[in-house]
C-alpha cells in the first residue's frame, strides 16, 4: 500500500475540488506514487490542527498546509514551517516572483527568507446583486420611501439603510449578512475594518495592538447595532462563518454583503450559485470620517517542518502554483494569485469584475504581523461577543480586552 501524502486544507469546495485535481495531474507529470490525503477542515480545527494543540506542521502529521497570512508569523517564529529558499534557489516556479503582484509576496517574506507560496486570493469588498439594484421598480420604490436613489451602499450609514429596504423574509431575501460566528477570524476583521473605515488604527506609536479608542467604541457600537437588527441581516449570521455567509448570497438569499472577493467570483463559476451574471463588487464602505479600505489577507502553501517528504511537497507546490494551475484554481471558485491568471481574457469574461482586483489591493491594510497575533485575536472576539449581549458599556468591554491584550504583547516583547 502507497505512503500518504497530506495537506490540510480550509474546508470550501473549490480548494477541495482544485487540490485533488491538482494532485491527480502532478502524479501524472511526476510519476509521484504516493497516495493523496486532503483534509478539509473548518478555520478553528485547521487552525489547531496545523499550527495549534495537535501542532501538525511540526511533529509531522502535515505535508503542506494551507494557512492564512494571520497564522504565518506564528509559524515562522516557532519553526512549525520550513524555509523555501533552497528550493527556490534550485528550482523556483516559473516567472518567480516577478509573476506575482507584491501585495501577495509579503507577508511570508521575513528577512528575505520565504516561508510559503500564494495559494488563494481575495481582499474584502461590498458584493451586491445587480439584478435587485438596477431593477426599475425597486429604485422607484427606494426613491419613494427613502427620497434618493437606490445604488449600493458608499457608506457604513447607507448600508443599514439599504439592508432595510431589501429585508423580505417572506420572499426568502435578507438585506445583508455577516459572518459573525466567533472563530477568531470574522468577528475580528469586521471589527478592524470598522475602525480603519472610520480614518482609526489598531496598532499605537508603540507598535503594539490598541482598540481600546474613541474610533474603536464607534466602530464596534455600529457593528453590535448592525448584528442585531433583525429588519437588517440574514437570521443565521451568528452561526455563519465566511464561506457560509458566502453560500447563502450565492442561493440568492441576501441583496449585499462584505466579504472576500472569493465569494463574488465563485457566484460566476459554481453550479450552485443563483445569481451568476448578476454580481458586482465596490469598495467596503466607508465611516465618518474615514475612507472605505479592504484587508489583505491571502492563504498559502506551506511545507510541514515535520514532513517527511519535503522534496515531494516543494515540487506539489511549484507545480500547483504554475500559469496554468493557478487559473484552474479560479475557474474552480477560488481566487489565482498570479498576474497571469488576473489578466487572463477567459477569466475576465467568466467574472467581469476580476480586474478590480487591483484597486481592491491598492486600498488594503494588512493585520498586524506578529507571532502571538492568534492570543490577540482571541481577545478581540471575546470583545465583540460580550459587547453582543453587554452587562458593561462597550467602553468598559473595551477597556477590559485592552488590558488583557497589553499582557499578551508585554508576554511576548
């Protein structure tokens, strides 16, 4: 019986699709022998099984795994990963790394040593329906009730307002929805963007994570009045992450959402999607004050420090991130990372808006890069579910992550 070889993967059906894809035809090309074991997994166990309790990437569970860019500083530092750049000194993928926008070479890029390859794309951005926005009888009725035009919402005040207008749960519609189950990562980037939308920070003159500001209570006020509006929101969004959220604006189910530009692409691509032909995309709103800004947070291969087979793993993925591949991986739902594939004519036919990509990039801030960012985050969705049902005034709750946040960064200085 063949060895395994495995990777862990985030549980969305495009990566799962293109990686046995993927796989089938690099053991054609390579004469590989050994026997694929993918597993998907939702953010919380990938998270632990990789890079947490059960440490995978390390004691040699893992191949490749699939991370985030917020996971990766924590990888490097404590060695759970390997440095590429032998590899990519003797054999590195083609057209590397000038084939790449540098939006996408940064954040495994520590001292000019490299740590992992782009994977999968996609900063956040408002995703509408254009066939609910230019319909003629809604604007009329928008006009009518709100005294302006219907157009997709610019700011975080419009949105409220839209995602009123289009809340038909017995038409099976919701104005908008979050992806507000508290896994670390959803509640944590809607707050950031929050505050960023509002002209704030979440990192001091220090260097070190702050939220508790006046810009902070603002932004999380705002979030926490939105999440529980039920004239507003989809009814599940406390029990959806991102890819739900993003399934259910792909059923047709909701007029608008922030979200990863991912899930507007694959509404072109998927059998499932109800709205294909029918999405656009727009920057995050903006806040008082503040300008509408994206967060650039891309996925990667990485090779396991403990994997036994390294060599194996490095040509999987110099054969996964080629021209050809990356562009599969696109047509499969999910998002290239390469020029090529942004550029491409067939892709830009599939999904109209893929050019946007670029903008989206060149107004994008990116999390804070440090080894113990995952304790903070911890922190600031605690944060955001207490100010769900407050017992404190969202200042005090503020107040109170604030000082376990500082213990955290003084833990680790």
């Amino acid at each position: 019986m063949p060895n395994k070889f495995r990777i862990a993967v985030r549980k969305f059906d495009p990566f799962e699709t293109f990686i046995q894809k993927v796989w089938q035809s690099f053991c054609i090309d390579s004469g590989c022998k050994l026997e694929l074991e993918a597993i998907p997994m939702d953010l919380h166990p990938l998270y632990e099984s990789t890079l947490g309790e059960q440490n995978g990437l390390q004691n040699g569970d893992w191949d490749v795994g699939l991370i985030s860019t917020d996971w990766i500083s924590e990888a490097q530092k404590h060695q759970k990963i390997i440095n590429l750049n032998l590899f990519l000194e003797e054999n590195p993928p083609d057209d590397f790394p000038h084939g790449w926008p540098q939006a996408l070479l940064g954040m495994q890029n520590f001292n000019d040593q490299i740590y992992g390859l782009p994977f999968h794309d996609g900063p956040e951005c408002l995703i509408y329906r254009k066939d609910l926005f230019e319909n003629e009888n809604e604007k009329l009725a928008f006009k009518k009730a709100y005294g302006r035009e219907l157009a997709p919402p610019r700011t975080w005040d419009e949105s409220l307002e839209v995602a009123h207008f289009f809340q038909r749960p017995e038409e099976g519609l919701y104005g908008t929805v979050l992806a507000a189950f508290p896994d670390g990562h959803n509640t944590v980037f809607d707050l950031c963007l929050q505050i960023w939308a509002r002209g704030g920070e979440i990192i001091n003159d220090d260097g070190n994570v702050n939220v508790d500001t006046k810009i902070a209570e603002e932004g999380l006020a705002y979030y926490i009045k939105l999440s529980k509006d039920k004239n507003a929101i989809h009814p599940e969004s406390s029990m959806m992450d991102s890819v739900k959220s993003g399934m259910a604006f792909a059923r047709g189910e909701v007029a608008f959402m922030v979200n990863w530009f991912g899930f507007a692409a694959m509404c072109e691509v998927d059998e499932i999607s109800k709205v294909k032909g029918c999405v656009d995309i727009i920057p995050v709103p903006a806040g008082k004050n503040g300008k509408g800004v994206s967060l650039n947070v891309y996925w990667m291969y990485t090779i396991g420090a403990g994997s036994k087979n390294k060599k194996v793993a490095y040509d999987f993925i110099r054969f996964a991130v080629n021209a050809q591949n990356d562009k599969l991986l696109t047509l499969e739902g999910g998002i290239g990372c390469r020029k090529s594939t942004w550029n491409d004519k067939e892709i830009n036919i599939s999904v109209p808006y893929y050019h946007k990509l670029n903008f989206l990039h060149n107004n994008s801030y990116t999390l804070p890069r440090k080894a113990h960012w995952v304790e903070i985050a911890v922190v600031i969705d605690e944060i955001v579910m207490s100010a769900m049902s407050p017992d404190q005034s969202i200042k005090k709750i503020l107040e109170n992550g604030q000082i376990k946040i500082k213990a955290i960064e003084e833990k680790h200085a």
